[in-house]
C-alpha cells in the first residue's frame, strides 16, 4: 500500500447536506471525501444522522493525517 502523505481537514459542504474531506496541501487534490447526511423533518433524526456522518469524515480525515503510524502497523 502507497502512503499518501496528504494532511487533510473536515468541513461542511456550502452547498449539500454532507461533510467533506479536503486536502490542507497547495497544488494536491483538494476534495477526498464526501459523507453525505439525510435530512428529515424530524430534527432528532436529521441530528442523528447529522452527528454520525459528521463522525464518519473525522474518522477519513484521522485515517489520512495518521497514514504514516496506520501503514507501520
């Protein structure tokens, strides 16, 4: 497996109900992921799912950042 060496952030798209995983680095590929979220007229659903997609993107983004100490395993 190739290390990707990109350092990346989680932030909310300005346009769809998702989080996306971009890049941090100049001249890389900005976009990584995109975790999208289902939104209802029920607020503690759309919360829930929410939260969970919210968690999802942390976990791609930590999976990215931490690719040197995940690939040594």
């Amino acid at each position: 497996m190739k290390n990707p060496k990109i350092k990346t952030r989680v932030v909310h798209s300005q346009t769809k109900s998702a989080w996306n995983v971009v890049g941090e680095s100049l001249g890389c590929k900005y976009k990584i992921a995109r975790v999208p979220y289902f939104v209802t007229e029920d607020d503690v659903i759309s919360e829930r799912n929410r939260k969970e997609a919210l968690e999802h993107a942390e976990f791609i983004s930590y999976c990215f950042n931490k690719s040197d100490q995940i690939i040594g395993l």
